[in-house]
DNA sequence: GTCTATACCTGGATAGAC
DNA sequence: GTCTATCCAGGTATAGAC
C-alpha cells in the first residue's frame, strides 16, 4: 500500500481523533502532532476546521458504503449479512467499551453543538438503515422490514453505549449472542409459517 | 420557592447547558451570561471549571435519587414504578430529540475526554441501575433482575440515540408504547407460572 | 460577594518566505 | 507543498478594587 499524500494523512488522522476525543475537542494541534505537519499547512488543504469535518464524514460515509457492500458480495444469504452487521460490535469491542459508537456519538455531538454537518452524520444511520431494511425485505419480511431495521440500529446503540459507560466486554459479548439469536428466531417463525 | 443562592444558579444553569452543548463546548461566558454574573465571580464559589461539573454531577445524582425515591413513595407495585421510569422517555421527550439522554450523553462525553469525572457520571448509570433490580427482584425475578434492568437501560439508550439523530417523536412514542408492552407481557408470563 | 482588569494560553486562521 | 511567524478571538484563571 503506497503511502497517502497528506490530505489523506490528514483526514485519517482527524477521522481517529474525533472519534477518540469528540470533534470540538479535536485541534489542529492534534491532528499536526499525529500526522507531523505543521499547524498552518492545513490552509493548503482544507479552507477551515469544519471542512475537515465533512471530508472526515465522507470518508466514514465511503467506508460504511464499501463495508456494507461486501458483505452483500461475500453473503448471498441474507441472513448471514444481516449478522455480520451485529457482528461489528464485537469486532470493534476495544474500541467501542473505549470510545462508544463512531456513528452515534458522531451524531449526537455534533446535534449538541448544533452544527451544520449534523446532518451528514446522520446520513451515515440512513446508509445502515436502508441497507438493513433491504436484507429483511430480501428474507421476505417487507411489511416489518424498516422497524426491524430501526430495532437492529436501536440495540446496536443501545449496548454500545452500556458496554461503553460500564466498560463491560461480557456484557457487549452476551448482548451480541442474544441479537444473534433474535435473528435465528425471527427466521424460524417466519419459516414456520 | 424562594430564588437560590448564585452558587446554586450557577450550578443550575451549567447543569442545563452542559445537556444541551456538552461539557468541553460550555465555557464561563456562556454560564455567565445565563446567571448574569461576571465572569471573574465564578471563581469566589468554585476553584475550576472541573469543580463546577462535580457540582453538575452532584446535583444530577441527589435529583435521580430524589426522583427514585418518589416513584417508590407513589407506587407501591413494582410494575408501575418500572413504567415511571420507562415514561420519562415520553415525559422528557422534547429535549431528547434536541439533546439526546442527559446521563448517556455525559458519560460518553467524560469517557472520550478520559476526564476525571467520568466515574462518577458512571454513577447515575448504577443509581438506575441498582433500583431497577430492585424492582425486578420484587416482582419475583430475583435471578434475572440485574439482567432486565440492563436490558431496560440499553432499551432507552437506543431509542434515546436514534430518536436524536432521527429527530423522531412518533419513533420514541412508539417504542415507549412497545417497551411498556415488554414490561406486561413479562408479568403475564411470571403469573402464568 | 461581586466587580473590573488582566495574565496567560490555546484555539482557528492568514501572510509570506522557501 | 510545507514551513515560520503572526493575528485575533476565546478559553481558563488570578489579582485586587469595591
């Protein structure tokens, strides 16, 4: 992998900042240390601290669009996508008992702050949302297919932020399994039928 | 009611702009401005801006215990108290979908700042938490107490986060309506028995 | 107790040399 | 493209008059 110019450094660096720290928090004087470029070489490639902030969320929305797509690529069971999704909160379990949810605290913060971007960030919960509710349409549950997407999205939030405020990876890893099982019977009953 | 005293307004105004704007974004200006004092006074009644928010989170745990404690006094079934605390979704739902969760907010906030304080905004968490159980062990369900009330917490988490971020009253009143539904069939099923 | 004045720092942002 | 130097606004915090 070549290595990125530096608006690219920039961005990724910004995009783990602020997910660590919160965007307010974030300074350039973080994102300078962590990239090793100097405070006003920023100006060069973005025209303020905002702009920074909606090329991070397009990065994030780019990411979110290509992750979801190979999971459609790798699973032609819906099923099986539908829990890899659930399945990120495990993967991602250091970071989220750490930091929370990337998506959801994103949103939250910048709705708080009142800021023009918010509602990028929200557009990040549609892409899942819209993909979610595709794959319960696909299992032929059209009728219910966007609260059981909204259901998915809720309990994701849900125990990130529990996970995240008792710092407990038992408690993320017993909530996944259990998600995993709602999907099994959600199967079943609708086989049984 | 008589008018507090201006180390208690202090403490009130931060308490609310702290919900609303977050903890790192609210400054002595803008709790100056809301109490109408100088800037300079802060400092005769707090040493630092860390001391105001252990005053905040103080005041939010003796407010919740306070709270806790009245439903208990109103309602002697178990059921109707857990349903209060189901309904402050609905009650506080207007600044919810501004805001988002006072408690769950904070916390997060606190955690990605690796603030000092984050342990005690943690304990409004347990506050809920530990009373919650106590509800649910007095309706018989000793041995999964602590489990529905993590359950109840997450529940209002994920509807709290996504009502925000979708700015969806219909969404929250919904899932207050199904959540109060949980709460019955769990009895119904315990009856049974 | 509350004020004004001010110190000091860090934030975002700009100008211009290289 | 990247740097240094610098500006200005705003942040926390302090000193001292009233």
């Amino acid at each position: 992998m070549a290595t990125p110019n530096t608006r690219d450094q920039i961005i990724i660096a910004a995009d783990q900042l602020i997910y660590q720290q919160g965007f307010d928090h974030t300074s350039f004087t973080h994102i300078a240390e962590a990239v090793n470029i100097s405070r006003g070489n920023f100006y060069y490639h973005f025209k303020s601290k905002d702009e920074i902030l909606t090329a991070v969320i397009n990065l994030r929305r780019s990411n979110t669009h290509q992750m979801l797509k190979q999971w459609e690529q790798e699973h032609t069971d819906p099923l099986q996508r539908l829990s890899c999704f659930i399945q990120i909160l495990r993967m991602n379990q250091d970071k989220i008992l750490r930091y929370g949810c990337p998506v959801g605290t994103l949103s939250t913060e910048l709705l708080k702050l009142d800021h023009r971007a918010s509602d990028d960030a929200t557009m990040i919960f549609i892409l899942f949302r819209t993909w979610l509710r595709r794959q319960f349409i696909a299992l032929g549950l059209r009728s219910e297919a966007d609260k059981h997407a909204m259901y998915l999205l809720a309990q994701s939030q849900g125990i990130a932020t529990m996970a995240n405020a008792f710092n407990d990876s038992d408690y993320l890893d017993t909530q996944v399994t259990q998600l995993l099982g709602w999907l099994d019977d959600l199967i079943q009953t609708t086989e049984d039928i």
